[in-house]
C-alpha cells in the first residue's frame, strides 16, 4: 500500500506538472476533448465461500477475499489528444489456493491428540502422529495461499477536429506469482448521423506465460522420479481406500495416470475482435448491439487444479480413520493424492453477442437493459441479462438498485469428483465450467459534485460511486462485493 502511494503522489505531481506547462506554452483556444487532467481512486472488496474447489478436484473450501485498490489518471495532452493511466494491485488470500500444498503442517489440522485419551494414539498411526496431513475442508498456508496481482495499463487516444472519429491504442502488463501476461491492441470509432449513431470495432492481444505451480503430490513424484521413499514422500504412510498401508506393496500404491509430466508448452495467448454499433432512437431511448471473437490457445488448463477419477483405486495421506467422510467438512485431517491435473484442448473459441436498451422515463427514473447469449465450442452456452434502474432523487445524489441473471450450460470436459475417467482425453472438475444458474442484486448511490467545490490539494471532488452485490450460485456458491469510486479533478 505504501508503494501504491507513492506511485499516486509521483503520477499526480507529473501531471500537474505538464498541465502547467502546456498552460505556459498555449497561445490559442480550441475546445478540448478533456478540459482538465482528472484522478479517479477506486476500491473494492470481494468475499466468496462455497463446497466446490477446483484445486481440490470439485469438493472443499472455497473461500477468498480480495482487496483491489486501483489508481486511474487522465491527462488531456493537448486539445485531440488524451492519455489514461491505469494502475492496481489486488492482494487475495485462497482458502482453496493454499491447498496446492495441503500438506503444510502450519495451516492443516496437525493430528495432534486433543484430548487425555490414550485410545487415540493408534488411530493416529504413522504419518498422521508425524502431522503430515491435509484436508480439502481446512486452509492450508502454503505459499499458494495468498499473492498480490499488479497491473499496469496506458491507453492514448486522439479525436478528429469534428470529434466524429476517434482512434485508440493501449499496452498493459501484469503478473502475479505463477502468471505473466502482456497485452496489446487499439479501436476506431466513427460518429455519425449528427453524432446519434456510432459504430466501433476494437483489437486486442494478451501475450501470456505460466509461471506454473503444481499439486504437491504430482510435483514431488516428478521430483523423485516416482520414488515413493524419497523426497516428500520418504518416511510417509499412504493408505488405500480401505484404510490399509499401501507400504511395501509396489504394484498396489498410489501413482498419478500415466506417470505425470510437468507441463512443456507454457504459454497462452488471447486473441479478440469486437464490434458495436450504437443508436439514439429519440430524446428518451437508446439502443446498441455488440460481438467478440475471441480465440485462444496455448496451455488453456489451470495446473493447480487437481482431478479425480471414478475407474482407478483412491489413496489417501494423514489420518486413515476419517477416509470414509472423505467429501464432508467434517474431514479435518486426510487428504486424497490426485490422479492428474486438470487437462484441457489447446485451442477455444468464443463468440458472445448482445444488446443493451436504456429509456429515460422521466426525470427521476430511467432504465437500463442488456442482455448478452455466449457460445463456444467447447460446448459452454450462456445467458445473462441485467436491468439497472437509476433514480435520482437530488440533482447530486443518484440511486442504482440492479439485478442480474446468468445460467450456462456445462463444458463437454467437465465432471464432478470423482466421475472423469482416466480413459478420456480432457477433464476438468472446475465448478467456473459446470452447469449452474446465478443472481446477482445490488444496490448502488453515486454523488456528483457540479461544481467540484471540495478539494484536497489540488485535487476538486467530481464525484463518488458506491456500490455493493450479491451473488449467488445454484451451485452453493455465494460471493459479496463492495466497491468504491472517487473522481476527482486537476487544477
């Protein structure tokens, strides 16, 4: 938060400081595209928990919080010219994220005896005495656990004379501890029709790379070659579905599908089209359509995410006594090896298509609309649609209760735990790519400040924009999300 603070107060000091300076240098007056440098503050925070991690094959915690503090400065270069720069961080801990290693004894249940009996110690046995245990129910606190993402994005943007026609180009980065990316890209817009009809199409590229983490379990077995008396393994105990040690039984333990090999092709690239074309009908009605093309390839899988199949044997490391409750949050301390990890095709196409309609019904309600179907082929079909219904109850105080609906279909790759099969090529137990329904409410209240009257510095309030939603999954999945925007000005 420090760094982000000092990035603030260095950028606002630079535009002040080109403002200045332009100011000095012009001699004629031309109506600007931006009259004034502006600095936006924005801000959220994000809750979620649910029984369906993807990293623990589709069953355990979900749990996650994240804070994203994001900073967005404009500057008016001259009277065509503007250039926006966007940076933000957003630091998260994951409950389920940790569990790319359950192992680790400072997060996991530790099998500790918690009570006087002497009954327990057999129970325990071996590896569980050892602490070596795991659970998709409990956090572990690995390095998974938490990490911080950063982002930089700089878009520069030149209107024509008329500001019929405006041209664009952006670069971003960002990275966070096993993901890198760099994108790329630019739009042309063209109004027309007495600037009541536009039409837009857009370019982007996302040059990406992992920087790939792997289950524990999966990673030390290419480790030690598949030596299950060395390395992470050496000194531990896995047991079989029924509780029995596997040790000493070579052809009757625990080996991922195939052998495991770490992943070679690292990177994953994006690729998209977009096109709109926007129309005022009359004083009171607005309407606009829109289309993406979008394609990937690359390593489109996440290598975190574990699977599980229904037609090979399971094994177990930590407590043997808690594998019959295996899928309920009662399981504090055994964790199940994995099969594989998640494997996906190489290539995806995506075409979402939409409409918005927005209607000003008076001067205190309008309306918002917008509907979207998605379609790809990889089998997944989606519908959303949104209403938004601004009431402004003061010339500077605006209220925005919404909705959203959202149902899609499933992958053709996806199953729950345990219902892939080894024999299939690509399978994936992540709930993002099942089948499910979600609402989304919220509720949000903006002020304008007309006259940017309150200041801080050099900085003069244009406007504040709190929100909050809530999101909830057929699935089980719930999320929360609250967020913040302050706009100011320059001068």
């Amino acid at each position: 938060m420090k760094k982000l603070t000092l990035i603030t107060i260095l950028l606002v000091s630079v535009v002040t400081m080109a403002q200045e300076t332009n100011e000095n240098s012009d001699t004629s007056y031309k109506k600007r595209v931006l009259e004034t440098p502006e600095v936006e503050f924005l801000s959220s925070y994000y809750t979620q928990d649910g029984d369906n991690a993807s990293v623990t094959g589709g069953i355990g915690t979900e749990k996650l919080t994240d804070i994203t503090p994001t900073i967005v400065i404009t500057y008016p270069l001259n009277d065509d010219d503007v250039l926006t720069v966007d940076v933000g961080i957003s630091a998260y801990t994951s409950a389920s994220s940790s569990n790319v290693d359950p192992f680790d004894s400072s997060g996991a249940s530790s099998g500790e005896d918690d009570d006087d009996d002497d009954d327990d110690d057999e129970g325990l046995r071996n590896n569980y005495a050892n602490n070596v245990t795991g659970s998709p129910w409990v956090e572990s606190s690995g390095a998974s656990a938490g990490d911080v993402w950063a982002n930089l994005s700089v878009t520069y943007s030149h209107s024509s004379d008329d500001r019929n026609k405006i041209w664009s180009a952006h670069a971003s980065v960002s990275s966070e501890y096993d993901y890198f990316s760099i994108g790329f890209g630019g739009s042309y817009t063209h109004l027309f029709n007495e600037k009541n009809s536009e039409i837009s199409i857009s370019g982007q590229a996302y040059i990406d790379n992992w920087l790939p983490k792997y289950p524990t379990e999966l990673d030390t077995y290419v480790e030690v070659d598949g030596n299950l008396n060395s390395g992470f393994f050496q000194g531990i105990t896995i047991w079989d579905q029924n509780g029995n040690s596997t040790e000493g039984n070579e052809l009757s333990t625990w080996s991922p599908v195939n052998g495991f090999e770490l992943i070679k092709d690292k990177g994953r690239n994006t690729y998209s089209v977009s096109g709109s074309f926007s129309q005022i009908i009359n004083k009171k009605a607005q309407f606009s359509i829109f289309f993406d093309l979008v394609k990937q390839d690359g390593w489109l899988a996440n290598p975190m995410q574990r699977v599980y199949f229904g037609d090979r044997d399971n094994y177990y490391i930590g407590n043997p006594e808690s594998i019959p409750n295996y899928t309920s949050s009662t399981n504090k301390n055994v964790f199940h090896l994995a099969d594989d990890l998640e494997r996906l095709p190489d290539s995806r196409f995506k075409i979402p298509i939409g409409a918005r309609f927005n209607y000003y019904l008076n001067e205190v309600v309008s309306l918002r609309t917008y509907y979207r179907y998605y379609f790809d082929d990889w089998g997944l079909s989606a519908h959303t649609a949104n209403i938004e219904i601004p009431i402004k109850i003061s010339d500077k105080f605006t209220l925005y209760p919404s909705y959203r609906y959202y149902s899609q279909t499933a992958v053709d790759y996806f199953a729950p735990y345990e219902q892939n099969l080894s024999t299939q090529e690509f399978y994936t137990s992540d709930y993002d790519l099942s089948e499910f329904d979600a609402h989304q409410y919220g509720f949000g209240i903006s002020y304008t400040d007309i006259f940017t009257k309150m200041n801080i510095w050099k900085l003069h309030l244009k406007s504040i924009d709190l929100r909050f939603n809530q999101y909830e999954r057929s699935t089980g999945l719930k999320a929360s999300i609250i967020s913040g925007a302050f706009k100011f000005i320059i001068q």
